[in-house]
C-alpha cells in the first residue's frame, strides 16, 4: 500500500502557494500577451444545525456544468419524507435520484410499520446503497429530520460513511461554512439563531468559495412543522439596468432622447447613382 | 502522499488514519482510539466515535476506511445479533472475531480495514482479538492499530504488565492514546475509552485538554 513516489509532508489547511504566482502574472499581463483565465465554478456549499425545537438545513442555489452556470436557483434541499429532508453536493444527478429513491422505498416502509420514518432509517438507507456503488455514485449529503427520538442530522459521503453530528457541512464551500459553525454554534440555540447561523454559513460558502453562489435556502423542520423557506435569502439579487434617459422605469431600449450627444459639425454628401437596368424575379410560391 | 493506508480511491470520502487499542485485564477488556477522521489534509469529524458495539459485551475498535469499516460494523453486528438469538445466549467474542475475520478476508482485495474486536463473555472472560488488512485473525493481551499506532509499539512493549487492573488499564490507554496523538498527525481530537466487564459497560472521554501530558521540546 505505500506509495512508491517521492512524498512531499502533507501540511494542513489552506494552501496559499499559487498567490505569489497570480500577482506576478496579473502585474505582467500586458507583457506576455495572455489574458488572465476567468474563474471556474464547481460546487456547492450546503449545511445542517441540530437547535433546540429540530435542525435547520440550508443550501446554496447555483448549479454550474463546467464553466457555467446551468441554473442560477436550482432547489438542492430534496424531500424524503414528511418529517425529514435531504441537501445534496456532488453530482446533481446522483444526489435527486438518490433521494428520490430512498424517498420512495422510505414511504413504502413507513406505509408497512403504520409509523412516522426515522432519520436513522433514511440514514441505513442511503449509506448501504452508496456503499454498494463503492463511490462512483457522487453524492454527499446532508440528512436531517425530526422524528420519535427527537432531531438528529448525519452526513453521508460518497462511499458510504455517515457521522451523526450536532453540525455538518459538505460540499465545495463547506471548509468556509464550518469556519462560521466552530465560531459560534452552540447547544440548544433558539430557532432565529439558528436560522441567522445557517444563513451566514451558507453565506460564507456562497462568498468565498468559487463554486457556491446566488440565493440562499432554509429548511426549518420541527416535530409536526417544516418551513421550507425557499428563497430565504436572495444575497445575489441580479442588477436593475438604470434608464435614466428614457424615465424612471428601465424599459430595456437602448434608444437615447436627440440632444444626448453634441453635434459638433454636419456635413451630407449626396452620392450620385444611375438607374442602370430594372427587371423583376418573381418568387417561386409552388 | 505520506499517508501509510492510503489509496487514492479512498481519500474523497471519510477516511480514516487512527490510533486504537485493546487491554486485556482479569475480568474484562480496556478498549480506547482517538476520535479524527480526516478526507485528505480536512478534518472531517473531530468527535468521531470508533468505538462500535456489535453486541451487549462485544465491542470493535476501527480504522482505515470509515465507509468500510461501518459497513462491516454493521454486517457483523447484524449476524451476530441473529446468531446470538438461535443460541439464545450471549455470543462469543471468538465468535464476532471470527465473522469479522471471514469478511476482511474474502474480501479483502476490496476492503480497507483495519479492526480489534474486544469484549467479555462467560467462558474465556475478558478477550482481545486482532483482524488487521489482509484478515488474519490472533489473539493478544494487548493490542494497538491505526497509522499511530507504530509510534507507540516501544511503549507498549516497555510499560504493559500482565495482571493489571482495570484502572491501571484505563490509565495505560489513556497514555499509550495521548504520546500516539501528538506525534501522528492523522490522530487526535478526544480520546474515547470503554471498559468492559460482565457487569456491563462504562464508557468515558478524556477532553484534548485534559489529556496526560509528557515530555515535549
């Protein structure tokens, strides 16, 4: 099992290797002849909170394929069962039909015992079915509901693991999200703290990770009520296109009022042209 | 990388480089392990707690890969849950060691795990197995695991005495748990301990603050 190439020692935390690199590239621009890559965006920052009534779960809304993004509200807070909602990272795919899945079968079982799902079931779910999949289907997820035995909130990894925590977070901004969670979670807080705590992770991701970005949303669950605040935060509001010239209201025409630019000199010149021949081709209509 | 258990497969998911351990003492078993379980160079849970009951008196203590060793976990405690019910008596520790044995070897192409089951039973008392990579099955009076536990071999080997009891056992692990935690840098956080005894089970944790300390430059 050990690696046969020559290892560098693993140093923990970030890596702030490539900024002296950057701002020398940035400051030579010109001189090379390139321009400077645009930012590339995968990813997503989602997080769960176990409070004193249930959990808050929370997500971030930008899908990206590649380069772009695909779809600037997309919902990632999934439905499993009445009392217990699902956030997915990883691949959008895996992480709907995945919770689709485990939301279905899940149904079906409550239907058989005559009870309310537990969270601890979803859990069993989802961890052996990933298990079996080894890994190749990419889901990380947040799990959180209400049930019987109070609140509870796992993480699930692609290859299966699951921890049982009071706060997680995962996905490409969920190193950002858990900063916000270590500063100031704690215990048994009130529901607005908790919200207020789920919404600055998000926020967190959303502002400092490249691959998380555009509104913010919220999954308060309690025994017998979920809130699905959707969006809760719009913290990327798209910009009003100010038409100063053309009233009040932004009608989106780019026609300026005469006036608006000086007119220094005019000077018109009539071009000559001869009528040379004059046919006419009529359009074949069949 | 550096790592010693690592394959590149693994690491994008919950990983895990340990420290754990198993005492024998008369009358039961000490068990302990750090509580990191890291993805790459993040820390992925802090409070992690490797010390899994598959059965009333039967505990295992894992490490490698989070996601196999709760499936075995898992496995295991299932199968003997139901063994335990036919005979309608409390199950074997030899028995448990062995079903996690039979998993970690025919699989173990596939598998990444390294465990010690340890627990009591009526008929032999307090025991400690050991399943490592590959599935050997062997029993010890004491036992370490985990990518920390090579810093700790000359510890053990020089302070571990037979005929122990139970508290200089605790103490012993606590030790062995804290020197292995300071220099191996995938273990840390908390240190989980569990004594078990045919009384039953007494589970504590030793905070990063209030762990023994010793020497350091």
């Amino acid at each position: 099992m050990a690696a046969v190439s020559v290892c560098r020692p693993q140093c923990g935390g970030f890596s702030f290797e490539n900024c002296k690199r950057n701002t020398l590239l940035e400051a030579n621009v010109a001189k090379l002849g390139c321009s400077l890559p645009p930012a590339r965006k995968t990813g997503t920052t989602i997080c769960g909170v176990v409070y004193k009534d249930g959990v808050v779960l929370g997500a971030d809304t930008r899908a990206t394929e590649g380069m772009v993004v695909a779809d600037k509200n997309c919902s990632k807070i999934h439905y499993i069962s009445p009392n217990i909602y699902c956030c997915g990272a990883g691949t959008a795919a895996d992480t709907e039909m995945t919770t689709q899945l485990i939301s279905s079968n899940l149904e079906l079982h409550s239907l058989s015992t005559n009870r309310l799902p537990r969270v601890a079931t979803a859990n069993r779910m989802l961890k052996q079915m990933l298990f079996r999949y080894q890994g190749y289907i990419g889901a990380a997820l947040v799990l959180g509901g209400v049930d019987c035995n109070g609140p509870h909130l796992y993480s699930i990894y692609p290859h299966g693991s699951t921890d049982k925590l009071p706060y997680v977070t995962m996905g490409s901004g969920s190193l950002a999200a858990m900063a916000v969670f270590e500063d100031r979670f704690k215990p048994n807080m009130e529901e607005e703290e908790a919200k207020q705590l789920v919404r600055d992770a998000i926020a967190a991701g959303i502002f400092n990770d490249l691959g998380s970005g555009s509104n913010i949303d919220l999954c308060v669950i309690t025994k017998g009520k979920v809130d699905y605040l959707r969006p809760h935060d719009e913290a990327n509001k798209k910009g009003v296109r100010l038409e100063e010239h053309v009233g009040a209201a932004e009608t989106g025409d780019y026609k300026y009022k005469h006036g608006t630019t000086g007119v220094l000199t005019k000077q018109v010149t009539t071009l000559q042209l001869e009528v040379m021949d004059e046919s006419v081709q009529t359009m074949d209509t069949s | 990388s550096c790592d010693f258990y690592v394959s590149p497969a693994r690491r994008s998911s919950g990983f895990r480089a340990t420290t754990i351990m198993a005492v024998e003492f008369d009358g039961g078993v000490v068990i302990g392990a750090d509580s990191r379980t890291t993805t790459g160079a993040y820390i992925a849970n802090r409070v992690t707690d490797k010390l899994t009951p598959i059965h009333d008196r039967i505990f295992c203590c894992r490490s490698g890969s989070a996601a196999d060793t709760q499936a075995i976990a898992d496995a295991v405690s299932y199968q003997l849950g139901f063994h335990s019910i036919e005979l309608d008596e409390p199950p074997l520790v030899q028995t448990a060691a062995n079903l996690f044995k039979q998993m970690c070897y025919r699989y173990r192409e596939e598998l990444m795990a390294g465990i010690i089951v340890a627990g009591w039973d009526k008929r032999r008392g307090g025991q400690v197995y050991t399943v490592p990579m590959g599935g050997m099955l062997v029993r010890q009076p004491v036992s370490v695991g985990g990518s920390g536990s090579s810093y700790i071999y000359g510890f053990i080997d020089s302070k571990y005495k037979s005929g122990m009891t139970k508290e200089e056992c605790l103490r012993f692990t606590a030790d062995a748990l804290a020197l292995a935690m300071e220099r191996d840098g995938s273990s840390g956080g908390v240190v989980r301990l569990a004594a078990i005894t045919e009384s039953g089970l007494e589970r504590s944790v030793i905070l990063g603050n209030q762990l023994p300390t010793f020497f350091s430059a």
